[in-house]
C-alpha cells in the first residue's frame, strides 16, 4: 500500500441518525474520504462559468453521475476497480517535500514527475489539448478533481517524517463504528487509527453532515475564500499546506511537549474549521482552474 494511503473506514453506506440528520460511515478510501472530496467537486461545479460546465457536462457524459462531485473519488476507487493503474498512479496522490520551510525542489521531490504537483500539471495539460481522445480528456478531468483536493489535504503535503501521517498512531474515541473489517480496531468506542485517517476522514465526519447540506453550508461563507491570491500553482499550494502541520499544531501534544496518541472529538472540533477551509480553497482552485482550462480557444 503507498505510504500516504491509509484505509480509513468506509463512506460507501450512509446511516441516518435522524430524518434531518447524516452520519457519514468510513471506508477503505484515501484522502479527505468520499465525503471531502465530493465537497471540493460540489463546490467546485456551483462556481464553474457557463462554457466551463458545459465542457464538464460533454466530457462525463455516460458516468453513473456526470457531476465533478461524482467523479470525485475515482482516483481513489481504482484501487478496487483496476489495481495495475492504481499501482502507476498511487504517488500521484501526495508530495514529500523539505523541513526546510516547506520547500520544494521537483529533482529531490518529484522524480519522474511522481507526485500529486506534477500530476496535476501533467492531468491539467491533456485537459486543455482538444485533439486529445475524449476518453483520456475525461480521466484527466476525474484526476484532477481528486488531486486538487489531496493537495489541500495538509497530510499530502507533509514534511514529517512518518508517511503523512500514517505512522503516527491513534486511539480515537468516537461515535463513529467502522464497517465489519475494521470493527477488530474498534473497541469500547475507541478505534485505533492513524493521525493521516484522522484527517481523512474523522475531522469532517464528526460533524454529522450529509454532502448537500454541508456543501450548503460552506457555500454560505463568503466566496471566494481568504487566501493567498499568489499561490497560484500546485507546487505553492503544497508549501501552503505543508506550512500548516506545524503552523497550525496539527500534531497533537500533551502541554509538556510530547506527542499525544489518545484523542477525541475535541480534536475534531479545534480544527475542523481549518479542514473546511481548505475545503473550500481547493474547491475554488479547482473552479478556477477548470474555467481557465475550458475555455473556448480564441
């Protein structure tokens, strides 16, 4: 299995806790989960112009849902659907880059171009070539849709030592049963689990929204989000979130200084609203790459 991608519990069912109320159930899937990704798509798609989505509707036609949301965890799901492309592809998801303020050197990095910067570069130029087959324009489409939101996720863009994360074990005390393979791991409402899944997956979950309503939420917030309007590439992106590891204390500690292993929901709450910024900032990064990338040529 690559380094950056831990099997998280599954998103594939959904239990309702109340008529209004969704709670998201985990699953085998990598980065942000089902639930993050189909966010970034949703968001992404409400913020499209008109050529852009129309050229978004074209190339997905005959998908079971011809949505960014959709195709959102496709990268992910080849893993089930065709291993052999999952193995060439699984670097593509994530980037190691220097403890020296986050910087990044494409020779020490990114070699052979893989890694997620230089596969969304890569995915975003058979995009925008129109002579390209139809077929290899609409997986460019469905990676990048993934690999924006990876990006974004501070744990693909890690300067720790520990596999983004995925070394970094945890017993998490949450309301959240996984599914029947992982339920050994679960036990007495604490589930055994690594910091990367954590951010995977339980930061957003915890919250108890379904993908409309939560995508309605953060729609709400002002648009576009408050960013650095600089970073206007992938390789800046990934500084950006991995500045955030260390910026924003997202390896927790005990108040002497030592690494913490034992969390709960509080860990959620103090940074879910960092998780749903970058949320959005992926999705408004991904809107406006796409608009950018579909627009009729001149």
């Amino acid at each position: 299995m690559n380094a950056h991608h831990s099997r998280t519990p599954s998103l594939r069912r959904l239990a309702w806790l109340a008529a209004a109320l969704a709670l998201v159930i985990a699953a085998p899937v990598v980065a942000w989960s089902a639930l993050g990704h189909k966010l970034v798509g949703e968001l992404a798609q409400r913020h499209l112009t008109k050529t852009a989505n129309a050229e978004v509707a074209r190339l997905l036609q005959g998908e079971a849902d011809p949505t960014l949301a959709g195709v959102a965890t496709w990268a992910d799901t080849l893993r089930d659907s065709d291993p052999d492309r999952f193995k060439q592809t699984s670097r593509w998801h994530y980037v190691n880059l220097s403890s020296d303020k986050c910087s990044y050197r494409p020779e020490r990095d990114c070699k052979d171009g893989q890694c997620v910067i230089a596969a969304i570069d890569a995915q975003r130029a058979i995009l925008a070539d129109r002579s390209q087959p139809i077929e290899k324009r609409r997986d460019a489409l469905k990676f990048i849709v993934h690999f924006v939101g990876d990006i974004h996720q501070p744990m693909h863009a890690n300067a720790h030592d520990d596999q983004g994360g995925n070394k970094y074990q945890i017993s998490l005390r949450t309301d959240i049963e996984p599914e029947a393979y992982a339920r050994d791991r679960y036990v007495g409402g604490v589930m055994g689990t690594n910091l990367h899944s954590v951010w995977d997956f339980y930061v957003l979950a915890e919250r108890g929204l379904g993908l409309d309503a939560y995508a309605d939420r953060l729609d709400h917030e002002p648009w576009p989000p408050t960013m650095d309007r600089n970073a206007l590439t992938p390789a800046s992106w990934a500084s950006e979130s991995c500045a955030l590891t260390d910026l924003r204390q997202l390896y927790p500690k005990t108040p002497d200084g030592k690494d913490l292993h034992k969390l709960d929901r509080g860990y959620s709450e103090k940074h879910r609203a960092l998780a749903e910024q970058r949320i959005r900032i992926a999705a408004w990064r991904l809107a406006t790459l796409l608009n950018e990338t579909l627009a009729p040529r001149q």
